[in-house]
C-alpha cells in the first residue's frame, strides 16, 4: 500500500470516529432536554453493557 493511501485510510478513520462522538454526544444532549439525568445515565449505561454482551 503506498504511503497515500496508509494516510488517507487513516486520517479517514481518525474523521469517522470524531464525527460519530460527536454525533454521540448530540444524542445525549437531546436525551438531556427530555429526561433526567439519572434516567439518561442508567439507559446509557443498560446500552454499555449491551454492547460489551455483542459476539
């Protein structure tokens, strides 16, 4: 692989996972304006664990 395409793959990497934190982010802000904190904190956290239990 040239040296191009190594930076391009992960700089494009790099650009996905700020986008989908931020995208995160987002959605706990909105859950925040609808919900309580603790609420939102425990249906996080019930997602957490859903997705250690993936295969």
């Amino acid at each position: 692989m040239r040296d191009i395409d190594k930076i391009a793959e992960r700089e494009t990497a790099a650009y996905l996972r700020r986008a989908s934190i931020t995208y995160l982010e987002c959605c706990v802000s909105l859950m925040m304006t609808h919900l309580q904190r603790e609420e939102v904190a425990t249906i996080l956290e019930q997602e957490a664990d859903m997705l250690r239990n993936l295969d």
